[in-house]
C-alpha cells in the first residue's frame, strides 16, 4: 500500500448524521472506500473493538456518553488499537487544551472544523508516512526491547532527518524508561541547545527527580511552566516532587491551577483528591473527587475508590449520612457485576461506615468482602489487599488480617511504599509494634529464599537455581526480585543449554509480571534483550 | 503584551464583532435569497455568488476563533501550544484551506517557502491568524497573492503580500494601529489587526517577542502584512 490513501479502512465517529456523510463523501473523493461509520463513542469503541482499522476520525465532541478523548484512551488503554493506526481528533473552536491536558493519550493528529478534502488528504497522508517512518521502532518497543528501540532511534538521528527532534525526543524517554540517566541528559540537553523546548527542559526535571535531587527539579519544572504554561506534563511533575518534598499544599496548589487550565483529565482530577485529602483539606477534596467521579463515568480510568474517596471526603466534611449512602450507592450501582469492582467498594463501604460509627453497617459490608475475597482476592491490587486487611483486623479477623498482610508484605517486601501503607495500617488498627515484626519476619523470609537461590545461580548450579526460583515464584507471584531472578535464572540456563519453547514461555511470564508492577526496573530490560535474542 | 495604545477591552471587542458577523451573515442570507429564483424556481448559482458567500462565511469563522482566543487571552486562561513546526508544511496547509475561495474568485497564489524551515509557535493560533491576513488580502488585492516565509535574523517573517492598492497611510508600520474607536467599518479590521498582534505578540522567547507589521511595496506591488515570530 505504500503511502497510497486507497484501500484504507476508515472509522467515522461523529455524533452528527450529516456531517458524518460530509466525511464520508470527503474520504470518497480522496479515494477511500472502505469505510465505516459510528454515531457515539460506546458504538466507535464496539467497531474497534470488532475491527481492524487503519485510520479513525473521530470528532471530539459526540454529545451524550463517551467525548472522543475518553475513546481514545480507552481503546489506547485496553490494547483495541494498532501502533500503526491513525487516530485523528476532529475538533471545533479551541478544544485544543481540553484534548491537550489529557496525561496519558494523545491522537496523532487534531483536525479543527471547518476543513477541506484537501487538507484531510494533506494529513492522512502525512500521518501514514510517519507511522512509516516509525513503523521499525515501534515495533521494538511493542516487543519490550526497548534496548533495540533506542539503537534504532540513533540510527535515525544520524541521519539528521528534518524531524530530528521528534526522534530526540523519543529517545529521550526511553532512555528515562531504562534508566539510562546519563544518556537520557545528553538527549536532552542537546535538544535543549536549539530551544527550550519543554519536553526537553521537564526531561531533565524528570532525571533530577529519579536521582533524588528533589529542589532541582522541582526548579526545573518551575522554569519550565513559567515559560510553557499549557504543557500538562511540567504541572504533574512539578505536584509529583512537591510532594515528594513533604510539601503537600504546594503540590495541591500546582494541581489546582492544571485542573483549572484542563479539567476534563480525569486522573489528574483524581491526584488532586488524593492529595486534598492527604493536606486534610476535604473540601477541595470533595469537590475534585466529585469530579473524578462525574468524569470517571464514561472514562477507561474509573475506579470504585473515586467514590470512596468522595464518601470519605463527605464524612470528614461533616456531610449528612444520606448524602454519603447515595454516594456508597451509586459506587454499587456503577460497578454491578465487576466482583472486583464490587469487592473494593465493600472494603471501602465497611472502611467509610467504621469512621461514620455505624459498626453494624460497617460489618456486613465487611463479610460481604470476605465472601468476595474468596473468589476474587488474589487477584486484588494492593491497596485493595491492604483495605481488606484493615479491616479484618478491625472486626477482630486476626487471622486472616495477618494472613493477607504477609501476602501483601512477602509480595513487595522490598517496595519502601508498600510497606509503608502496610506498617500504616497496623499503626492504625493499634497493631504498631506487631506489625513492625511481622513486616520484618516475611522480609527476612523472602530475602533469604531469594538469597539461596542467588548462590546457587553464582555457583553455576542453575537447575537448581530455576527449581527454587520457580517455587518461590509461585508462592509469591507479584515479588519483583523473584520473577526476575527467575527469568535470569532460566535465561542463563537456556543460553547454556539452548533456548527450548516451555522454559522461553516462562521466562517471558515472569517478564512480564516485573513490567506490570515496575516497568522501571533497570534489569528488566538487560533481560528482555536478553529473552529477545534468544527467542530469536 | 502591552500595547499601550491600544484600550481595546473585551465588550468592544464584542459588540464589533457581533456587528461584523451580522453582516456577513446578512449577505448570506441575501445572497442565498438571490440564488433560487422565487418565482420560476430556477437556480441561479454563479461562481462569483459562491466566492461572496464562501468569503462572508469565513469572515464569520474568522470572527468567532478570534473572539474565543482574545476572550481567554484577557483572562490569562490561554497557554500557548507551541510546537516544532514544519514551515513549509504550515503554509500549505494555509493555501490548500484558502484555496477554494481564491479560486472561485480568480485570485492566483504563489507560495515560497524554504522547505527546510524550522519554526516554533503555537501553529493552531498562526493558522487562525494567517487566515483573517490571507481572507483580508482576498478582499483588497487585484488578482493575485503571494504567501512567503523566511527566517531574518532570528525571527520567522511570514509575509502575505497582494497587488491590490495597498494599506492606508494611518495603518502602516509595526504594531497594530487604531484608527479611532466607535468606527464599527474600520472596526471590522480593527479586531482582526488586534488578534494578529495579541498573538504574535503572545510568542515570547528570552526577551524577544513577536509582532506584526504593515508595508506597502513588496514582490507585487500591494500591501505586505508581515507577521515576526521569534
């Protein structure tokens, strides 16, 4: 196909029937036929799911239901659509900084209204050429080997194409995803020699904040806002390392001011919450959980602890106990038929009723929890686990409590952020000194089983190694260093004895459990190079 | 962004835009009355009828963006987007959108620009302004247009030049000149000299700013609108 228009599937989303044919006849006259239209974003997100397309223009604006912003992030989020495939936002007057506030999608290309056949041919094309351009690296870097993808990038950047910065740029942020701090400065600062442009200035914001120096960066991000007001990602990260500097009200008044200029990003809504409710401040806590969860309604991102966090934030607030069980309600209401779902909205149901003072309220919930947790909870997310454990045991469960903090503490035992939640809880149900020795007793465990299995790789034992390694995985299957040491484990294994189909499957799994928790991890990709080259 | 000849405050701004729109809107309305024959029903559609109206109905366009960017511009509530921009590209895009206009009403266009130009600005404001320039000169040139970009002395000159009689004397020079308030037909290009300049002038970088800049002369004769982007 080339870079021909021709023979392109196309989606029409738009909620408007004419200006759905206008579209149509546009494309017709550019030479594609193949195409295909829907008149809301559940029917756009059916069609892709149900399809392959290579291009969807979608309008921004769809009237009830889902914008075509929260289309693209779901069909982004839940893997529907291809690298390859073009995703343009059509958008009427400045719509530009509700799409462009959005953290984590973005369309590859806006189109405002009114335009000509001309201009969407000008741009179609112009967008196929560079997926084109990018297909080799893209595909790197949906393959995991992110090595190879920076390797690629350099090729390209020799080459000094005239889109040189946005190869720059890419490999600037992979190089932020291995870890390769140095590299990952030299990138930038290059691009920086040009122009400040603010993907390189927050770049370097990020390496400072990674490296721990936590004024710098913030510095950084502060110069960066104060010459690129409208780019998002500066304020984030900014509220991110003010955070991290324990200065909590700082980081709400940076967020504040990014909801202000984008208030449709549904999780900066919801980091705006958490962090009023962390600064005790539950009124702008209500509020922006109010909003979270007004806009979680058609968005990917929605979670039940939006609602627990509005009802929270309504009982601090002194609300009437109505108002939060409409709340709680409305949390059932909206995730019927997710267990999962249903499962975190009891915990957070028995954690809000506890504070209320409604201890029998609070307990059914609670065994409503605990029949859900038999079918669902291992596959609970941490805070979800931790919830659970809270409260069992605040009804006096201590068997159970305990079971899943060591579940919770042997699954992350060297993750500082997660003990600190789990130590949080234990201070919380009065368990303080207990559950300082539980938390260390589960670490030593894992630490020395995980030990073991290190000598016995430095002795070149490795089937060994790769039994115990195994055991121990599945045992804890979310500890970070045991998938890793087992997927070293059988990859060195396999480098000395040949790659062999069953060991590669699990190497991969384990892989992939360490992207899933801790996609930053440095080893993770030395390894899946390592796990590339040898599936050859 | 001071001007400080310039106490353009946003109800003005309104009310002539309001009262631009209505014109236009007027001339469509006429011009689509004239276009079907009441009587016997026949349709009398000429290309210089369709250029009117496409003309009116980008002048409307042109308005309504400019009213939305000036109205969040006063409130501090509009951050740029600047971007890397392929210039060449830019202009383009800018001709094959004013293309079906031009046509229709006979004017030629030429466009030069360097095709490995670089710029950084914020390319959904410039296209806004470089319409309004390019719809203007379709109103005032003879037959001709030429659209031209270039880098000078560190600034990115973006020139529409016509071969029409050229700018008032009142208007020449940088900077967008008032020609007295309350005049609601030179108020028409009032408010598009003032949102040219607000965004020209919104580009910044170090202690460089942008701006515009009336001559007459140039490659064609007429008038030069030039827009300075740092």
């Amino acid at each position: 196909m080339g870079t021909d228009l021709k023979g392109r599937r196309v989606l029409v989303v738009d909620d408007f029937a004419n200006m759905r044919t206008t579209l149509k006849h546009m494309l017709e006259a550019v030479g594609i036929r193949d195409i295909e239209m829907a008149a809301n974003g559940r029917e756009a997100v059916g069609k892709i799911e149900r399809g392959d397309f290579d291009v969807v223009l979608c309008d921004y604006n769809l009237g009830e239901g889902k914008d075509g912003q929260q289309v693209l992030e779901e069909v982004k989020h839940r893997g529907l659509i291809r690298h390859s495939t073009i995703f343009v936002m059509i958008t009427a007057e400045n719509t530009m900084n509700m799409v462009m506030g959005a953290m984590e999608y973005r369309p590859d290309d806006y189109l405002t209204k009114p335009f000509t056949k001309d201009l969407l041919r000008r741009r179609l094309e112009r967008q196929v050429a560079r997926k084109a351009d990018f297909q080799t690296i893209e595909r790197a870097i949906q393959n995991k080997d992110l090595l190879k993808a920076i390797e690629l990038c350099d090729g390209r950047i020799a080459e000094q194409p005239k889109n040189v910065n946005e190869f720059l740029r890419l490999k600037g942020e992979l190089c932020l995803e291995v870890q390769d701090y140095d590299q990952a400065e030299q990138v930038f600062r290059q691009a920086l020699e040009r122009r400040n442009l603010p993907w390189a200035m927050v770049g370097l914001g990020k390496i400072q904040y990674q490296r721990g120096d936590y004024p710098a960066a913030r510095d950084t991000f502060q110069a960066a806002i104060a010459e690129h007001k409208a780019y998002m990602e500066a304020h984030d990260w900014l509220a991110r390392t003010l955070l991290r500097m324990g200065e909590g009200q700082a980081a709400q008044d940076v967020l504040n001011e990014a909801v202000a200029m984008s208030p449709k990003a549904v999780l900066r809504q919801r980091t705006l919450g958490e962090v009023a409710a962390g600064n005790e401040d539950h009124e702008t806590a209500e509020r922006a959980y109010r909003r979270t969860v007004t806009l979680g309604k058609e968005s990917v991102f929605r979670s039940p602890s939006d609602y627990a966090g509005l009802a929270q934030a309504q009982v601090r607030n002194d609300g009437s106990p109505l108002e939060v069980a409409k709340t709680l309600n409305a949390m059932r209401q909206d995730f019927k038929g997710d267990q999962a779902a249903t499962l975190e909205a009891a915990v957070a149901e028995s954690s809000v009723y506890r504070e209320m003072g409604r201890e029998d309220e609070a307990r059914k919930a609670f065994e409503e929890a605990v029949a859900l947790y038999e079918t669902v909870g291992g596959e609970a997310s941490t805070q979800v686990a931790l919830g659970m454990a809270e409260a069992c045991l605040a009804f006096g469960d201590r068997e159970r409590g305990m079971a899943i903090m060591e579940h919770v503490v042997s699954n992350h035992h060297d993750d500082e952020a997660v003990l600190g939640k789990a130590q949080g809880v234990f201070d919380k149900v009065g368990m303080r000194e207990e559950g300082e020795k539980a938390i260390l007793a589960s670490q030593q465990e894992v630490k020395q089983r995980n030990n073991q299995g290190v000598s016995l790789v430095r002795e070149g034992r490795l089937e060994e190694a790769v039994a115990l390694f195994d055991e121990v995985v599945g045992k804890l299957p979310f500890n970070t260093t045991a998938n890793l040491n087992a997927a070293q484990a059988r990859l060195m294994h396999m480098k000395q004895n040949g790659a062999e189909k069953e060991a590669l499957s699990r190497a991969r799994r384990y892989l992939e459990c360490v992207r899933r928790s801790d996609p930053q991890n440095a080893n993770l990709h030395k390894l899946w190079s390592l796990y590339e080259r040898l599936a050859g | 962004m001071d001007n400080a000849d310039t106490q353009l405050d946003f109800a003005t701004v309104l009310a002539s835009s309001i009262h631009d729109m209505k014109n236009s809107l007027g001339m469509v309305l006429n011009a689509l009355d004239e276009v079907v024959d009441a009587e016997t029903g026949e349709c009398n559609c000429t290309p210089e009828r369709v250029a009117q109206l496409q003309y009116e109905a980008k002048r409307v366009n042109d308005n309504l963006i400019q009213l939305l960017t000036l109205y969040k511009m006063e409130r501090g509530h509009y951050g740029l987007n600047v971007d890397e921009v392929d210039v060449a590209e830019f202009m383009e895009e800018s001709y094959l959108k004013n293309k079906p206009l031009l046509d229709h009403k006979g004017i030629g266009i030429d466009l030069d620009v360097d095709g490995d130009l670089l710029a950084y600005f914020d390319p959904y404001l410039l296209d806004g302004v470089v319409d309004n320039v390019v719809t203007n000169a379709a109103r005032y040139t003879r037959d001709r247009l030429r659209l031209s970009a270039r880098d000078e002395d560190g600034y990115l000159h973006i020139c529409v030049e016509d071969n029409g009689t050229g700018f008032p004397e009142a208007m020449l020079g940088r900077g967008a000149r008032m020609q007295g308030e309350g005049d609601f037909a030179a108020g028409r290009t009032q408010l598009g000299l003032h949102f040219c300049a607000m965004v020209a002038g919104a580009h910044t970088a170090g202690d460089r700013a942008g701006y515009i800049e009336l001559t007459n002369g140039g490659e064609l004769g007429g008038g030069c609108f030039s827009i300075y982007l740092p």
